[in-house]
C-alpha cells in the first residue's frame, strides 16, 4: 500500500487518473481476458491493456518462452553480435508481411527492430530521409502526415502526428512537415458503406500538397491505415490505394503505421493485407509480443534495403541501431506469440467474429449521446456528442461507470473504443458493448 506522496515520484503525464486528479486504478494480475486490481476486482479487458496484447494476459506459451529466454540468454550486443532469435523473427514477420499483388508493388523483405511503436516511426521516417539521400534525391526532405494521425512521442512521431496538443509545447520540431486532412466525415466514413469517390477525393489532397511542394522536395507519406487511438477512423474505399497510386507516380515512399493495425486488429496479419495495398514500409510495435516485452520494428521494402547495401558510390551508411534493438527476451516473446496466433487461428478469428463485433456495436446505435459508431475488424468505437463546453467529459464519465463495473474500454475524447484480445468470447464482447449501453443513459 501506497502512500500519498509515494504516488507523486512516477510521472505519467497521461493516465486519466493524474488528468482527473483521482487515485491510480491499481492493477496487479492479469489472465486472458482479464485483469485483477489491487482490492481484488475482476475487469474484463476491452482494449488489449492498450491496443496490444492481442493474444490475451499472460498467455502460458509466451510466459514460458520469456522465462526460458531471460535463462539462457538475457542479452547480445547488437552492434557486434547477433543471435538466432532475430534471424527467425525477422523471416517470420517477412512470412507474414504482405504479399506484392502487381510487379510494382513492393517487397517487404527485411525488418529492422527497436523497442517501442515512437522507435518504429522514427526509424521508419529517417531509413525514408536517408533512402531518398542513397539514391541521390537529396533534395527530398518533406514528410507528409495526416490530421488526426498517432505516431508516437519521438521526434519524428509527433513532428508528424496530427493532433496538435501532443505537440504544441515542443516548439518547432521538424520542419517541412504537412498533414493531409483527415478521414473523419460523419457523413462518409462508413468503410463497409463504401465510397470510392470519397476516399478518392480525399486521398487527392496529396496532389495539391505535391503540387504545392514540387515532388522533388516530398520524401515519404505516412498514415496509420485505421487511425486508432484518436477515434477508430475508417478510411473510405479506395483512398489508401490513391494514396499508393499518388506516391509512386512521384518517387515518395508510402509508410503504412501498423503500431495498431497490425497483428490480427483488423482480421488480417497487417491492414496493409486487410485494405490490399502494400507500403513501402510498415512500422509495428504493440501486438508483435502481445504487450509483454517491450518491442517495435519496421518492415522494409526490397528495393530501400538494396540501395543502402549496394548504393552508388559515396552513399551514405545507414547509421541507426539501438542498444536493444532485437533483444532476445523480445524476440522470444514474439516468436511464442506469433506461434499463439498461428496455432490458434487469431487473425482469422478476428476476421470471423468481425460480425459479431459489428452487430453489436452498431447496436449503440439510437442510445442516448451517440453521434456515431464505426468499426472494421476487431476494433469498434462509439462517438458521442460532447457535452457543452466540456469535451470528452461524457465520454469520460461512461469509461469510469463501466470500470466500477468491471469492464475496461478506451475513450479519446467523446469517442469510445473497443479493441478486445483475438480471444474474446462473444459472451465478453457483449459484456463490453452492454456495459457501456447501460452507462450511455446514466451519464447526463
Ligand atoms: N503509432 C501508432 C499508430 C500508435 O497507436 C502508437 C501508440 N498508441 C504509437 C505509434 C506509439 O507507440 P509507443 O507508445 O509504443 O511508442
């Protein structure tokens, strides 16, 4: 038990409990679809912890793998060593990544690692930067982000992330950066509903921002297929593959972030294989261990891989690694977890429940407060209007309803999100929607 001013000393600027100055929701176990706080409740775990552990709590194979890994072998220096677990993760990952579809789409045959999805991003748009110098187009240093996009908390990440209170107090960060709008229409949103000139329309923005900039100028474009945690927004039809088609006509690398996308969430290995459209690179973090140990990576083209190996004289060294970079209590517990997802069929469990998941879902559907509901394979959210002049209050007060009663969700702002384990029973995802229908019509 802690004390007051114990509770001071860890600084996480983010949790709901310091932003509503209430005490920590202490937890303390977890199994399946389950945590335990510290008095003894049972929560049902309606987003994975935080998007990511995928194959449920504390799965025996992967608890085991770890064990067994941090007894044989707990570390290997990276920039002089190797060790088999990363040779197998990576051909894994590789056997899993999207296939290429068309001569012209890339091969993403090699995967870098670091240790958390802001690593992933960052990596990925400095191989960009530096790829672009490798092959003599110096000269293209833009990024191009997306509103409303989450990339994590680097640098790079936030520079170009779309929600400007994550960046507001840092000052400049990296420069040349545009944002195309975001996918959030109330009226064409509906990624089932289908709307291909929508998504066309909007993924057309890229061209005003080329046109704009010159191509020349524009080294790579990055979006997460399914904007998570600001909302579950849906791309309309169509528009991930213009934003393919607009990039390789004009020499820009296309980044597909999967921090949340990948591993199952959207009833497929990557979105990237759910929407048909393959990246140049994809980063990944999250689900790759199932949230145990702490790992992210990138996926890389063929062609980036290539030119920084056999690149024209004088071209630059990848110079970029980190101490624990593939570390092999990671790759150990990737490994298991890729195994759990396999042997247990999760991605296509997800993709088959997807039904359930959106019937219920869209069962919120005329409950009090909802302006709107959205979902593509396992991950739903609800949006509610926000209460006047206090925005994502409501949506606030229904997450801490339901927690008291023993099922957790996500909010951002008035919207809540859905994102269960692949193993989720439907008897659990019922549990979850109801819970929060119940609360709809108790918070004012
Ligand atoms: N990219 C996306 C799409 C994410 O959702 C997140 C985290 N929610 C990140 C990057 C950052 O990952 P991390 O918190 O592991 O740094």
């Amino acid at each position: 038990h802690l004390r007051p001013e114990q509770l001071d000393a860890f600084w996480m600027p983010f949790t709901a409990n310091r932003q509503f100055k209430q005490a920590p929701r202490m937890l303390t176990r977890a199994e399946g679809m389950h945590f335990w706080t510290d008095d003894g409740r049972q929560i049902l775990d309606g987003i994975s912890g935080l998007w990511c552990c995928n194959a449920g709590h504390n799965r025996k194979p992967i608890v085991e793998a770890i064990q067994r890994q941090a007894a044989t072998l707990d570390f290997a220096p990276p920039f002089q060593m190797a060790h088999p677990l990363a040779f197998e993760l990576a051909n894994r990952l590789v056997g899993i990544a999207p296939r290429p579809a068309t001569p012209a789409d890339p091969s993403l045959d090699h995967v870098f690692f670091c240790n958390s999805g802001s690593e992933a991003v960052d990596t990925a748009l400095k191989i960009a930067l530096a790829w672009q110098r490798v092959r003599g187009e110096g000269s293209r240093t833009r990024l191009i982000g997306r509103e409303r996009g989450y990339h994590g908390v680097g640098f790079g990440g936030i520079s170009v992330g779309g929600i400007v209170s994550n960046r507001k107090m840092f000052g400049t960060l990296l420069a040349g950066v545009d944002h195309l709008p975001h996918t959030h229409d109330l009226e064409h949103n509906a990624y089932s509903v289908g709307q291909p000139e929508w998504g066309a329309h909007l993924a057309d923005e890229l061209e005003r921002i080329v046109t704009l900039h010159d191509a020349s100028t524009i080294a790579a474009v990055i979006v997460e297929p399914v904007a998570g945690s600001t909302g579950v927004l849906i791309p309309p039809i169509g528009y991930l593959q213009r934003l393919r088609d607009i990039t390789r006509k004009h020499g820009i690398l296309l980044i597909f972030d999967e921090v949340i996308c990948g591993f199952g969430r959207l009833g497929a290995a990557f979105g990237a294989n759910r929407f048909g459209v393959v990246p140049d690179m994809i980063t990944f973090a999250k689900g790759v261990t199932s949230g145990t140990v702490p790992m992210g990576g990138v996926l890389v083209s063929k062609q980036i891989h290539q030119d920084f190996m056999v690149g024209p004289p004088g071209a630059i060294e990848l110079f970029h690694g980190y101490t624990y970079s593939a570390h092999p209590l990671a790759c150990a517990a990737a490994l298991a977890t890729l195994d759990v997802y396999r042997d247990e069929a999760l991605f296509e469990r997800a993709a088959s429940l997807e039904p359930v998941l959106a019937r219920l879902a869209h069962g919120l559907k005329g409950r009090p407060h909802v302006i709107d509901v959205r979902n593509l394979g396992f991950v739903a959210a609800v949006e509610l209007e926000p209460r006047a002049g206090q925005p994502g209050a409501r949506a606030f007060d229904v997450f801490l309803r339901c927690f008291e009663q023993g099922v957790l969700v996500r909010t951002t702002g008035d919207t809540i999100a859905f994102s269960p384990a692949l193993i989720a029973s439907e008897t659990d995802l019922e549990r979850m929607i109801t819970t929060v229908s119940d609360n709809l019509a108790k918070v004012d």
